[in-house]
C-alpha cells in the first residue's frame, strides 16, 4: 500500500474538482492515508485527504478540531466556502488553568465573518471526568471508554467522535448526518473520519463508517 497517492498542494485558495483529478484520483474513489508519525507534520494531507473524501461522497459538512487556529486557517485555504459548511471545534473556556481561551478572539472573528461556525463547549468525553481524574485518579465509565479508544485507536478518532455528538448536540448537525472530521493528536491533525453523527445521549447511534487517515 503505498502512502503517497497525491501530489500536496499547498497555500491555495481553492481546490475544485478538474484539481483533483489532476491529482490523479478518481472522483468517485475513496483516498486512504497511513501516517508513520503523529501530529502537526501531517496537517496538509490529513485536509487534503478529507476533501479528497468529502467530495467523492458528496458530503458537504466538515467538523474540524481547532485549538488555537491554525488547523481551520489551513482549512479555509483548501475547501471552497461556498461549496463546504466548515465547523469549528475548540477547546472549552477554562480548559486549563494557564489561559482562559486558547483561540484567538480576533481570529474567530475573521473566520465567522467568512462563515465559518463554531462549536465551543464541554468536550463530549471530558468536562468532570477529565477533573477527577487530575484530583482524584477516579476514572468514571466515560473516562474509561475515552481512553480506550484513544489507546486502541487513535486520539483523533476520539476526538472525531466527540465533534459530532457535540455538533448534534448544539444544533449545528441533525442525527443521522453523515459528515467528514478532522482531528488529530496534540497540535495540528493527523485524522479523517467519516461518521454518521448523533447526539450524545444517543451515541450508540453514532457510526464512525470509515478511518481515511490517522497515523499508526
């Protein structure tokens, strides 16, 4: 298998579909990415990848992770904002005890006034749990099933999962969407999925259809 399928495009504005198929993919294929390292290095295909996929299923809407803003500014440079809804995720306010908010405030600005929403709440898996754990080592049963799936699958894959019960939850995606994710693990991302969104109190409705990329 091998992992270099496409040619990188970088700082575009815009890929349109003559683009891709310059890439050499088929438009009705599905693009596959194995990274052999984790994070930041791999921001640019893991995106690449995600529109790759996003368009030959013709999903339009993209959950992306976003903590301090530099994921969704490359986002914006590669999907096409009047073809694609991009969502924003963050970090909750006072998520840690050093800085109140991560994400620029000027910056979000910008991005909404291009139409870019966001989402910044509790995370899905996080919130009291993530705080008896620091306090106490009490790892309650949702705590247990967050780091089971980071350590069997990947941190950005629970990360995804997280974004679209809390897409559905604020309102932002209805159950049974299918959407295309990105996250990854610490800075940047490293992860494209493709789930069929659901609330979080009815996550055993959700599906994660496919893993187009994470790093092993």
């Amino acid at each position: 298998m091998t992992h270099q399928k496409y040619k990188i495009v970088f700082s575009i504005r815009e890929i349109n579909n003559k683009t891709i198929k310059n890439m050499g993919v088929k438009m009705n294929s599905y693009n596959f990415r194995i990274f052999n390292t984790k994070g930041e290095i791999n921001l640019i295909p893991t995106l690449q990848n995600a529109y790759q996929n996003a368009v030959a299923l013709n999903i339009s809407t993209v959950l992306i992770a976003s903590t301090t803003g530099m994921t969704i500014s490359k986002a914006v440079e590669i999907f096409p904002l009047s073809d694609f809804k991009l969502i924003c995720v963050t970090h909750n306010f006072g998520f840690s005890e050093k800085e109140n908010q991560a994400f620029p405030t000027e910056l979000k600005k910008e991005l909404k006034e291009k139409g870019i929403q966001f989402i910044t709440g509790t995370l899905a898996f996080s919130g009291v749990s993530s705080a008896l754990i620091r306090k106490y080592q009490h790892y309650d049963s949702t705590a247990i099933f967050s780091r089971l799936i980071r350590t069997i699958i990947g941190d950005g894959v629970k990360v995804a999962m997280e974004m679209a019960l809390m897409a559905v939850d604020a309102g932002l995606v209805k159950m049974g969407q299918e959407i295309i994710t990105v996250s990854g693990t610490g800075h940047g991302a490293d992860t494209c999925c493709w789930i069929k969104s659901a609330s979080s109190r009815m996550i055993d409705s959700l599906r994660v259809n496919a893993i187009f990329a994470k790093p092993k």
